[in-house]
C-alpha cells in the first residue's frame, strides 16, 4: 500500500460535479423556546466547509493526489468563500463556472451537543444551461492528457445532465476511468461508465430489486452491472462494509473494523474518492474497494464533513490486521 500511495502524486483526477458549502453551527440548548416547542440553540460557534463534490476533490487533495474541479457557483458570498478555500488548499478553480442566475449550494446543519438538530438546504435543482455545460466540456478536453480518471459527484443539483455525462464518455472514449457517486433518479444517464459506488438505497433504486438479504443484494449489483454496461458495481453497506462486483462476475465482500461512528456526512464523498485514486494509480479493484472502505471508517469517526489520509487509512489496516 505504500509503494500504490506514493503514485498518488502522479495521478491527475478530475471530480465534476455539484459543488457545495457545508456550513455547521455549533451551539448548546438549555431551553425550550416559549415561542413553539423548539430547542433554542445558543451559538458558540461556525465553520464553512467544502461539501459535495468540494469534499470529493478535498478528500483527493488529503490522499495525495493531483485534483482538478469542474462545477458552479453563484455570484453570492458563499460562491466567494467557496472559490477562497479551494485556493487556500491549493485546488485551481479554472474549472469553476460563476452562474449568475444560480445560488451557490448551502447546507446548513445546526449541532448541538454533537446532534443534528436540524439541517436547512439553499439550492436550485434545475439543469445547467447549455452555455454552462460548453464551458464545463471546454474544460474537461483541457484536463485530458494531464489526468488518469474522472469522477462525476451526482448530488442532483442540476449540473450532472444525460448530455453532459454523454460528452465526458465521447471524449474519454474507454481510456479514462469514468467513476461515478451515483444518486436516485439519475442511474439511466450513468450508462457505460467505468464504476459506480451506490449505497444499498441507491442500488435497489437503480436496479428495481427490494434488497433484504444477501441473494436480493447479489441480484440488484449483478442487475446494475449488466444495466449499466460497467466495468464494476461496488456497493457501499455502512456498518456491513462493501460488496464488489466485477464485470467477470466476481463478487467479493469486504467487511469493516468495528468503530465508533460520529456523523457519516460526506463519506460517500470519502470513498469514491479513495477508490478512483487508488484504482487509477494501479490498484486492483479489490484492493481499491479496500482502502475506500478504510477511509470511510476514519472519516465516519470525525463531527463534519472531513478526510482521510494516508496515514489513517495505513493505521486502520494495521488495527485491524488486513
């Protein structure tokens, strides 16, 4: 694994997708509000941090790869602070297109006591305009030669299109791997794509198989892959690991370390991450889903949308002797 992470920094991924701000309000209740039966939460505190396909191309800066970001924001402040972090981490924002009929996309979550008390969303789902889509193209033929794989993080805001994952795959035509963090309504524009990393929704979803048991899981992630025409189907079961399935109808699952899980916000984020990187770097498919799974399991045991390293994922591997 050492040998595979010390290629991270030759490889290029470029994460098209919906970029987001994660704002989290930390604060303390003490009461009830005498104005409806809500808790008053008393600030201590804020943090901005990057959320969807930002936390994608995040978690790819924090393993030690080369990141590349297509996407929009709007003409607000958050679009602003947004394009600030990525510079401040040393992302290049040349792919970010500034939409000014599109707000930036804002989740606010409100914490207390490290519970969720409640989470308000700022967005526009529409599709992107075809102009934005040519400027989000324009860039993706730019990165080509310097890139290794391409990761779509489908969040369902409007960038991820039929006709934009069409031109991405006319463009890369098989040479590049095409990943893709999928989400519910979408799995008809993901065809021919390299990977897919549902969760269990998300893959009985997209297959139309209820999944109760092991045969109903092993049906659905054999249906996708057929459906989809993809190389591998890795199916992300929280607590229970990952299952893989590869287009030679091997199917290996891989079980997780128990641990203690704080706030699963944007782990999905984590493991696509991980996964594309390391199997555009030379891992196999088996050990790709591997360090995904790790890097999962050290980001669940952090408050926020947050990052795996190299050296917590190495750590992980050692506590639990894989």
């Amino acid at each position: 694994m050492k040998e595979l992470f010390k290629r991270f920094k030759q490889t290029g991924i470029l994460v098209i997708g919906d970029l987001m701000v994660d704002r989290y309000i930390w604060g303390k209740v003490r009461r009830i509000s005498p104005e409806a039966p809500v808790p008053v939460v008393e600030v201590t505190s804020e943090d901005l941090l990057l959320g969807g396909a930002a936390n994608v191309a995040h978690n790819i800066l924090s393993l030690g790869g080369r990141v590349y970001v297509a996407g929009t924001v709007g003409t607000d402040y958050m679009g602003k602070i947004l394009i600030d972090r990525f510079r401040e981490s040393g992302i290049g924002t040349d792919g970010i297109v500034i939409d000014k009929d599109r707000p930036t996309t804002v989740k606010t979550r409100v914490i207390a006591h490290s519970q969720q008390v409640v989470r308000f969303d700022k967005e526009m789902k529409s599709d992107i305009s075809p102009a934005t889509l040519s400027l989000i193209v324009d860039y993706v033929k730019t990165c080509l030669p310097d890139i290794k794989g391409i990761i779509i993080s489908d969040y369902s805001k409007g960038l991820i299109t039929r006709a934009l994952i069409k031109r991405i795959l006319d463009l890369t035509d098989s040479k590049k791997i095409v990943s893709v963090d999928p989400k519910i309504g979408h799995f008809n524009f993901y065809n021919g794509v390299s990977l897919i990393t549902p969760n269990v929704n998300e893959a009985s979803f997209g297959a139309g198989i209820d999944i109760v048991d092991e045969k109903s899981l092993i049906s659905a992630g054999k249906t996708l892959l057929k459906k989809l025409r993809c190389k591998a189907v890795i199916l992300t079961r929280g607590d229970e690991g990952m299952s893989l399935f590869e287009k030679s109808g091997k199917v290996t699952h891989i079980s997780t370390c128990a641990r203690e899980v704080y706030d699963v916000s944007g782990a999905g984020d984590t493991v696509i991450a991980a996964i594309t990187l390391s199997h555009s770097a030379g891992a196999t498919l088996r050990e790709a889903a591997i360090i995904g799974n790790h890097a999962a399991g050290v980001v669940v045991g952090k408050v926020g949308t947050a990052v795996a390293t190299q050296e917590e994922i190495l750590e992980s591997m050692k506590a639990c002797k894989q």
